[in-house]
C-alpha cells in the first residue's frame, strides 16, 4: 500500500457532566489527512491549511502520536503526511485529538492492522498531553471508535462504547479561542461531596438514559454544577443561548469540550435546525462572528476513505 487517505471527526467532550469521561463522535467537520511510508524513523508533515501549525513533529499533535507509533516499529520506518485541517484549533471541538487520532489511524492502516485500536488510543493520547498538558482521552476516544464512549479509567485505560440512540447535534463557535490549558488551569482542584453526588448522579443518568433510548432522562442529566459554572464565564452569552435552546426544544447542551464551542442535542432534524436558528439570533444581537453546523453522531470514528 503506497498511501491512505482518511477523514478524522470534530467530537463533543465531556457531554456536559461527564468531565473527562465522556465523548462523541460528529459526522462534521472532519479534518482531511493523507499519509505515507518513508524510509527513515521520522514524521515529514505538510501542512495544507492556513493554520500555519507547527512542522517540526515533535511541536506538532499529529507528530508526537506518530512518533509515539514508530517507537513501537522494530524496522526503521517513518511516515509523510498530508494534513488539511477543516477543524480551527482552539474550538473546543476536538482539533487537536483529530490530528493525532487521524494520523495514527491512518498510519496503522498502511501498516495493515498492527495496533489495536486501544494501543491508538495510547499513541494518540501523546499529541492532548502536548496540546493541553494533560492526557485526556475523551475526544481522542470518540474519534478512534466513533459513537459516544466513556472513559472508565485512563490507568489502566478502560473504553466503553456507548450505542447511542439517534441524536442531532446543533452547534455554534463563537470565533474566539479558548485553550484548553488555559481552560483546565482556571478549576478549582476540589470540589464539594454534594456537588460531586449530583455530578455522578447525572452522569449515570445521561448513561441510562442513552441505553434505554429515553430523551427525557438524557435532557434531565444534562446538568453540570463543577464545570460550567466556571467555565462558562470565558463564552460570550453562555447562559442566554442555554436556555433559548431547550426553549426551542433542544433536550440540553453546553459547553463542548473546553469551549468556547457550544452544543445542544435534539431528538429530531427539525429541532436541531431551530436551535442553529436560535444561536444565529444570539451572536447577531451580541455582534460577535460565529460558526454553525447541524449534524449527526458520526457512528465509524476515523474513516478510511482510500487507499492505494
Ligand atoms: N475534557 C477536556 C476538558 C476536553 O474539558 O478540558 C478538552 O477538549
């Protein structure tokens, strides 16, 4: 095989209670990637966006995950590759567990199957600890195996996939751009044995509720009283999209990954639409430019959309 080409997904962290611990895979955007094998233990990158990310590998997330990959490889291999990122870095919307879950992905299929996809996962893991500091797997999870995941335990790592039920997912980028370093430094290291009951109150929630297909307990448990209310304070007219949103019908939503990215689901296509309508009014009125995009829970993860 000379060269494959994949598709890597945009994914909602966290899904408002579950800090961390929870993630899904979205049919849009996706990041376009095309890699091959060279004959030398490093990563070529070639950047095909206006991003202007790193090249050097070792400052790169796509590059750490794959030198991560070739550490693993007894022969003295390497990889080029071709990255066109449609996923603006600082959205909140998995661009960097993108890159490094496309990328190794991509890497293991030329290799014709070598990893499994938890050993990915690990790989991957290396390009989140260079973005955020932190090696967390709840985009990074989602991307590799599509759907919706729980993280169990990242030591030892414990992935549990979630079959979820149909859900549309409306979100809106509000273009400014929140770190995720900086987003995680600003938590408060202990919380309140009432507020971590009703946190993990509604993360069993929102997990029941996807399991029994019932909307009304997955609106209900989409609540977080550790997080958002601090997070909450960087996104202009947080609160106000919020509850415009579930008045227009979404079941609930919040802060997607680190921000300032904002997600709501419905049950159904005409809910969702209604919602973007509903984020558009907000960030017209408050004069600050914005993405939208309506789109569905992308159920393969990294797509392998050709090789050759
Ligand atoms: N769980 C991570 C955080 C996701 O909220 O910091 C970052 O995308």
């Amino acid at each position: 095989m000379s060269h494959v080409k994949v598709y890597s997904p945009a994914t909602v962290a966290n899904l408002v209670c579950g800090f961390d611990v929870l993630g899904m895979a979205l049919n849009e955007p996706f990041d376009i990637m095309t890699i091959r094998l060279i004959d030398e233990p490093t990563v070529v990158i070639h950047n095909e966006d206006d991003f202007d990310l790193p090249t050097d590998p070792s400052r790169n997330v796509a590059g750490v995950a794959l030198l991560a990959m070739i550490e693993k490889l007894d022969n003295k291999m390497g990889f080029d590759i071709c990255i066109e990122k449609r996923i603006k870095p600082g959205s909140g919307i998995g661009s960097s567990a993108a890159s490094a879950a496309g990328a190794v992905v991509a890497a293991n299929q030329l290799l014709e199957i070598r990893f499994s996809a938890i050993e990915l996962v690990q790989m991957a893991m290396n390009g989140e600890k260079l973005a955020s500091g932190v090696k967390h797997a709840d985009n990074i999870a989602p991307c590799i195996y599509g759907g919706l995941t729980l993280i169990r335990s990242i030591h030892p790592l414990d992935i549990v996939e979630l079959n979820p039920l149909p859900l549309y997912v409306t979100i809106v980028h509000p273009q400014i751009e929140v770190k995720t370093s900086d987003a995680r430094q600003i938590l408060k290291k202990q919380i309140l044995l009432k507020d971590a009951i009703r946190q993990w109150g509604n993360i069993a929630g929102l997990v029941a509720g996807l399991m029994k297909s019932d909307y009304d307990l997955i609106g209900r448990s989409l609540e977080d009283v550790i997080i958002e209310p601090i997070r909450s304070i960087l996104i202009p007219a947080f609160d106000e999209v919020k509850s415009k949103c579930r008045e227009a019908g979404a079941l609930g939503g919040g802060i997607s990954g680190s921000g300032p990215s904002i997600f709501m689901l419905s049950r159904d296509a005409e809910t969702a639409g209604e919602v973007e309508l509903v984020m558009k009014e907000v960030y017209n009125r408050v004069g600050i430019d914005f993405n939208t995009y309506v789109t569905t829970v992308n159920k393969v993860g990294v797509k392998i959309v050709k090789e050759k």
